[in-house]
C-alpha cells in the first residue's frame, strides 16, 4: 500500500511542476482569438522560463540533486512517464532538473546569474530535444 502513496505523491509532483512550467508567464504565447489579430502579438520574443526558477537557495539547490539522484541516476531499471502524445513538458522538467545536476556544487551554480541560468537552460533543452528527435528518426 506504500507503494501507490509514494506513486500518488511522485505523479502529484511531476504533474503540479510540468503544470507550473508550461504556465510561467514568460513562457505563455499571447491568446489570438482572431486570426486577423495576429499581427498585434508578440511573435519575436523568446519564451523562456522565468529566472525565478533559478532563484535557488543552497537548500533548494541540494534539493534538486537529491531529486535527480532518486529519480534518474539511482535507478537500475529503465523507467518511463506517461505522456501520451505530447511529451514536451515531460522533458522540460527532466532537463530542469539534470540541468541543475549538472553542476558540481552550490558554487558553482552561483558563478552565473539567474537570467543567465534562463538562458543556458533554454539552449540545454533545445539541445536535449534536438538529441532526442534525432534518436527517434534514425
């Protein structure tokens, strides 16, 4: 019985955090009800997630690693999410994620900026998605 509360948990937090990604206000296209209103959208800024995100104390940080570490390195048997046919947010948390693993410590992290964190974790998961088509076509 443990077992399906620690899964209601685990779905509840990969669900609540790809939810709150896709709806960072940085990241959200603007509403065209008409198609002859388009020309009144913004169509040339990127959508990046918010520096926000890596706003990170210490704790948060370790947090992260900690999180990488149970859901992706620890594990001796290949796992998958449930998608369905749109996988993007998936792996826009999963990137986020090992992005933040990716580096060694707390201080390393902090030798960039936040808004410069935006933009690495932009072209990482551009890169990410790039690899991840490119293996499916082959």
């Amino acid at each position: 019985m443990i077992q399906v509360r620690l899964s209601d948990h685990l779905s509840g937090f990969i669900t609540k955090m790809v939810y709150s990604m896709s709806h960072d206000p940085q990241m959200l296209e603007d509403k065209i009800i008409d198609i002859h209103d388009i020309y009144e959208n913004d169509l040339e800024s990127k959508r990046i997630l918010s520096k926000e995100w890596f706003d990170l104390s210490e704790e948060k940080f370790n947090l992260y690693k900690l999180v990488c570490n149970a859901l992706m390195k620890s594990q001796q048997n290949y796992w998958t999410v449930m998608t369905l046919s749109y996988s993007d947010g998936a792996d826009d948390l999963f990137s986020l994620i090992n992005y933040i693993d990716d580096y060694e410590n707390y201080k390393a992290y902090c030798e960039k900026d936040s808004i410069s964190h935006s933009e690495c974790f932009n072209q990482y998961v551009c890169e990410r998605m790039e690899m991840h088509f490119l293996d499916l076509y082959k």
